[in-house]
C-alpha cells in the first residue's frame, strides 16, 4: 500500500507543479500594477521638499527605496503583519491552516491569514474577500515570491501601503503625518504607520485619535511581547503624542520647481541646486522692490543667483507672487525672451580685446554715424566726440559699441554669444545686424546671468546646473586676461541719471556690474558679479507694455544691490590672472597710439601681451613754416635755405568734422604756400554720403529741390574748401563741416570731391524714381 502512496503523492505534487508553472506562464502576475505612478518630488540642496507634482490620478503616492526606510518599521511590519515572511513560498500553510479553522468554526471569515506577498496581491488586484478571490490571491502571492527578492517584495509593499484619502505609501505617510522622511521614523511613529493600514479611516490620527492610539499602543505591545522591542522603550514610546494634523503639500520656488520638473520630466525624487534660505531672501526683496516699482508703472520683475564655482542655481524668483493673476504672476519671467538692451556690450568689447582691436584706454568716437540707413543714438541723445573704451563702456555709449561691431563683425559676435549659452539666437547673423550691440535680440535672465559668471571664472563657459547630478562641461569662450580687464572696468561703472548714494555704503562687496534698458522701453536688467556670486534682475511689465523712462540702472539696479550684499557680504571681484598675459606699453598721449618721432607726450596703456595691435601715430606731425610769410611749405618748397620746424597734433577728420560742426575748437594748419604746386602728403577727404551700399529713392510728384542728397566728407584739418563734382560737374563748394546738398537725378552716377590741395576722393551710387 505504501509502495503504491508514495508513487502517487510525488505524481500530485508533480501534477501540482507543471499547473502551478503553467498558470504562470498562461497568466504572469501584472507587475505594473505594483509600480503606479508616483509624485514627483522636488528637493532643496539640503534635501527639504520643495513642491510635489501629483500624478495623473490625484495620488499623494512618494516612493521610497528600502535602504531609506527606518529599520524600526521594517521590523515592526514584519513581526506584525508576517513573521515568516523570509522562509514562506508567498502563503504560510500554517497560519492559512489556522485561518480556516477559525473561519469554518465562525461560519464565515474572521481571519485571512495573509502574508506580505498576499496583501500585495490584493492591493494590485482589489477583490471582493470570497473563497475563490482567496484562492487567487494566493496563487499571485507565490507568483510574486518565486519572482521577486524578499527586500523588492518589501520595498513594493512599503510603497503600496493605503493611509487614508489620497496617501499612499510610507514616504507620504511619513512626509504627511510627521514631515519628515521615513529613514528617521522613531517606534511609536513605526507602530501608527503599522496600525493604520489595517483600517486608514478607522485609525486615521487626526479624526479618531483614540482608537489610532489604542492601535498603535497594541502594536508596540505585540512586538514587546514577541521580544522585538524592550518593554522601557514600548513604555516610552506609547507616551509619544499623535500628530493632530497632516502637512500642507509644499509649494516653495514655485517657479524654480516647476522649470526643474519640466526640464527632468517626472521622477520620483529630484535633488535641486536651490538655497532655500537665500532663495526667500531673494523672494522678499523681490517682491518689497516690485511694490514699489508698482506706483511707477512697472508691474513685474526677476531676479537669478548664480553660485560661480559651481554654476549652480542658488535662488530663481521668477516674479513677485506666483500667484498674482493680474500682473502674470505664474509666469517664470527668469526664463522669459527679452530685449536685452545694453548688457551684452561687456562681451562685445572683450572680444575685441581678444582679436587685438583695442585695449582699455583706446579711443573711440562718440559722434553721429550712418551705417546705410542705420543710424545709433545715445540713451540720452548727446554725443561725447572722443573717449575711451572703458569709459564708452562705463557709461554705455552706443555709437561706440556699434563701430566696435563693425569692426569684430556680426558673425564673430553671434558664434561667441551662442557659444557662452544664449539659445535665443537661433537666427542667421546677418539678421540682427549691427542692432545687435545695442540688445536687438532676445535673451533670458538665466542664461544672460550666467554667460556673466564667465567673466569671473577666466573666461570659461560652463551651463548653469538646476541639479547638482547635471554634467558639466567647460569650454574656453574668452582669454583669462580679456574677462579680468572687462570686469575691472565694469567695477566702476557709474550712470549719470542714477543717485550712488544707496551703493557708496560700508557694507557694499566690490562689484562689476552692467545695467541695460531695451528697445521701446519695455526692460530694464542689471547683472553684477561679486564674490562667488553672479546675480541677474529684470524688471517690467510681462505684457511688453513700455514705460517710457524705464531705467536698468534706476529700476533693477537697487535690487541688484540688496540681493548683492544678502549673497555676498564683504564680496570681492577675482585677482589678475597669473602670467604676462597682460602687460604696459609707451603710447603716444595724443592718439593712445604707437608713439612716433614726434609724439613728445606718451602715457602707459594696459594691453594683452601678443594680442594688442597698435598703428604709428598719424596725429602728431612735423611741419614747415615760411618765417616770412607764416605759409606752411611742402614738396620742393622744402628747399629754401630759411624755414622754421613746428611740430603740430591734429585729429581725425570724422572728430575734427564733427567738433567743426558743433562749433568746437578743432586744431588748424596754416595755409600752403601757393608756391608749392606739389600735392602734399596726408590723408585724402573721404565722402561718407552719398553712400555707395544704399540706393537712393525719389518721391513720385516731389520737386527735386525737395529732395536734395546731403554732401558730406572726412577731411583733414589742412583740406581747406572742398569742391563736389557729380559726374564731372561741379555742383557745389564749400569748407568741410558746411552743409551741402546737391539736385540728383535717377540713375547711377558719380561723385567727386577735391579738397583745396588737389587730394581727390570718388564714391558710384545709384538714385532711383519713385512709383
């Protein structure tokens, strides 16, 4: 008989297996049911939750990993809800074998026996609590066991656990009930989260705070009695208080947390850059500025900290209440497209240091000028005729900077600001044009803020970080040397319109700062570097509404300043580069160039060694003077046995023109001998209108006298009259700073212009009819 049982078991057992295995394959568990969407949490640099994002159903479902969960309650769920959880296949035969004697002696079920892996079943797969519902259950249950390791079924079921309305989950319990993550949760905290998935609303600590207690109190005292936990620690421990309330779900940095969560998209943790503490400084002063502002009519502004070592982001406010509805209060205006106005000039300008253009006290001219049509003012329409780079640059001069384009041209212009993280320039170069060193593009206060940090980290580009995990990578934008002498001169910045008295204070950090107003008077920036810190403002309405006299330096100025000292008490500005990269050369004290035989007065100008190109002095000459007639004599005149030596400085002919026109003193030769027939050497007039890049278009049924073209050259302080000839006629006649016109008919043609020494100058341009 035995011969004939044992055969037969094995063949059950057997049979039991080869269904087992193939319900298995036939219907393999739903793993993703055991992993719902989760919240998407966003953290401080600190690990403080900044906001949570809900997933599409509403869940305040955080996920945990096991190796952050408090032993304590690992301990406590184990011993309390499956003590053989370890050894079991997914049902204990055991308890399942005292479930149901309970159950037939109840006459229905009191007892379901269910292990961890069963309750994981049934919360994947909700059923009515019937037989068949019970058989499946554990059919799921060994299915979860033979696939999964013990510590993921525990994880699975800590992060499944139900604790009353929309939490789900040990980390939500955690954060909601105790405002703390569950890596610290203590005994009596471990027991309550034990007790109350038992029965969310029957235990829920706030509503039913008795029979929670009375719940969590039995539970420490099961563990006591099975020897888990010490009875003075249970003692202990059952004295703790209840939470009498959940926390709020956090919404800090709002706009900092949104732009996060949509640049990463949904995770269950994201570990941010943000200084929480600074970042509600940043938020007061903010918004203590813009009510003010408010009563000028300038509705909203930003502000951006930057940690330069780093190029983390420390504080983004991205308006002064996220939730104003009537000013655009949800909308990040750190990250919104902007005019930047005069901000990108510092750039501008070390670029031309680092193609050897110019260096700090080279002269530019300040002075009306017309690039085909185009024709830059400065903010406060008045004009300076000669000054140097630092100082065009100290009080944003725009003629300068323009030229100063020009010169470097667009294209190197645009490569260097895409290069340095600008991702608004997005068109062809040649479509900002020239405009383009007055702020004709857009940009944002994030990526602006940071291509300033670079001036303060040796000219090195490297992306702002919103994460501390974010790669990072560097490259070199501008040299070391250009990037320290541009901050210097950005240190003594000063405008005119605005009262130093809130700055010049004993606890302002040293700074290098740049304010910009835009196009249309629609923003207004200031961007200051002190310390570790580079610290971005904007200020304006979001609509683009204009508010004529808005001001970067009255406006965002003062805010800059305030964040400024907060950030970076007692900040100061870096040290020289090390190495001979800059040096100190002789100049001629006239021109601010090569000195030659002639230049008497020189100074020391700051250069970049190798890089810094000079021309000879043009400016300060030798002439020979008749001593009988005061003429000055050229060519074979030079002959005569008795002549007097002088040496003269004269000006360029665009600045001697302009002073010429606005009556200021301009140096002046004395006349040529009219016994010298030979032209003289020097510089011939050059015609700067008519202009051979633009055509010219006659109004249809407008008098030509009405639509004189306007003669105009460049002429050496020596030209004397100058006389114009249009296509070989001469049409007029007079000294180079008189304004001439001349009638001009369609059809190409011819200019000329002779100045009274023979020294002659041609331009070809076109005149059109008009429809």
């Amino acid at each position: 008989m035995a011969r004939k049982i044992v055969p037969t078991l094995l063949g059950g057992i057997a049979l039991c297996f080869v269904v087992f295995f193939t319900l298995d394959f036939v219907y393999p568990f739903p793993e993703y049911k055991l992993h719902p969407a989760t919240a998407t949490v966003v953290y401080d640099r600190d690990h403080n939750p900044l906001r949570i994002f809900l997933p599409a159903d509403g869940a305040r479902r955080m996920h945990t990993d096991i190796s952050t969960v408090s032993p304590v309650l690992i301990q406590s769920l184990i011993a309390s809800e499956d003590g053989w959880f370890e050894y079991h296949p997914g049902i204990n035969p055991f308890s399942a074998l005292r479930a149901a004697v309970s159950n037939i002696r109840a006459g229905h079920i009191v007892s379901g026996a269910s292990t961890i892996p069963m309750q994981i079943a049934r919360m994947a797969e909700p059923k009515s609590r019937t037989l068949s519902a019970k058989l499946k259950e554990s059919f799921r249950a060994v299915q979860l066991k033979l696939h999964h390791s013990n510590d993921e079924l525990l994880e699975i079921y800590l992060n499944m656990l139900p604790y009353g309305g929309n939490i789900e989950g040990v980390a939500a319990a955690s954060h909601f009930y105790f405002g703390h993550d569950p890596s610290t949760l203590s005994l009596a905290q471990s027991a309550l989260l034990t007790t109350m998935p038992r029965g969310p609303a029957t235990y829920d600590p706030v509503r039913h705070p008795k029979q929670a207690e009375r719940g969590r109190n039995l539970v420490m005292e099961q563990l006591e009695q099975r020897g888990v936990f010490p009875s003075a620690e249970v003692e202990r421990n059952k004295k703790v208080p209840l939470p009498t309330r959940t926390q709020p779900v956090p919404l800090k940095a709002p706009h900092f947390s949104r732009m996060v969560f949509k640049h990463t998209g949904p995770a269950s943790t994201i570990e941010t850059t943000l200084d929480y503490p600074l970042q509600q400084i940043a938020e007061e002063r903010l918004k203590n500025h813009i009510s003010l502002l408010r009563n000028d009519d300038i509705d909203n502004g930003a502000c951006v900290i930057i940690h330069i070592p780093t190029r983390e982001i420390r504080a983004l406010v991205g308006s002064a209440d996220f939730f104003e509805k009537g000013y655009g209060g949800a909308i990040n205006l750190a990250e919104t497209k902007r005019s930047p106005g005069s901000t990108l000039k510092p750039f501008l300008y070390a670029l031309a240091m680092d193609k050897g253009l110019m260096a700090p006290a080279s002269y530019l001219y300040d002075i009306p000028v017309d690039y085909s049509g185009y024709s830059p003012e400065n903010y406060d329409q008045t004009w300076s005729g000669q000054v140097e780079m630092r100082e065009a640059l100290a009080r944003s001069l725009n003629v300068p900077a323009v030229k100063t384009l020009a010169q470097t041209t667009v294209p190197s212009f645009v490569d260097l600001l895409r290069k340095g993280g600008l991702s608004t320039l997005n068109k062809n170069p040649m479509e900002y044009g020239l405009p383009l060193a007055l702020g004709g593009c857009e940009v944002k206060l994030t990526e602006l803020t940071n291509l300033y940090a670079c001036l303060a980290d040796d000219g090195r580009y490297r992306p702002y970080k919103i994460r501390p995990s974010d790669n990072e990578i560097s490259s070199q934008l501008l040299s070391p040397e250009a990037s320290w002498i541009t901050l210097q001169m950005l240190s003594k910045v000063s405008r005119p319109e605005m009262n130093d008295t809130w700055m010049l204070t004993n606890d302002m950090p040293e700074t290098g700062w740049k304010t910009g107003t835009s196009f249309g008077h629609r923003d207004a920036w200031a961007i200051g570097i002190s310390g570790e810190y580079a610290i971005g403002v904007w200020v304006g309405n979001p609509d683009g509404r204009p508010r004529k006299g808005i001001s970067g330096a009255v406006h965002a100025g003062p805010l800059l300043f305030d964040l400024l000292r907060a950030a970076s008490p007692g900040g100061k500005l870096p040290a020289q580069p090390d190495g001979p990269g800059i040096s100190e050369v002789k100049v001629c004290a006239h021109s601010h160039q090569l000195p030659g035989p002639f230049c008497t007065d020189r100074i020391t100008m700051q250069t970049l060694s190798g890089k810094t190109q000079f021309k000879p002095c043009e400016y300060c000459r030798q002439i020979f003077i008749d001593p009988k007639s005061g003429f000055r004599l050229s060519g074979e005149c030079l002959d005569r046995k008795k002549l007097d030596k002088k040496i003269v400085r004269t000006l360029p002919a665009q600045l001697a023109r302009w002073r010429a026109e606005n009556s200021m003193e301009v140096p002046e030769l004395p006349p040529l001998s009219p016994d010298c027939d030979l032209i003289p050497a020097g510089n011939a007039p050059r015609i700067i209108s008519p202009a051979s890049s633009t055509p010219y278009l006659l109004r249809k049924g407008t008098p030509l006298k009405f639509q004189q073209i306007s003669l105009r050259a460049n002429a050496e302080a020596d030209s004397g009259t100058l006389h114009w000839f249009l296509d070989g006629r001469l049409v007029n006649k007079g000294e180079f700073d008189q304004k001439l016109f001349a009638e001009i008919k369609a059809g190409k043609h011819k200019i000329s212009v002779t100045d009274s020494l023979g020294r002659t100058d041609s331009v070809l341009f076109e005149v059109r009819g008009g429809d």
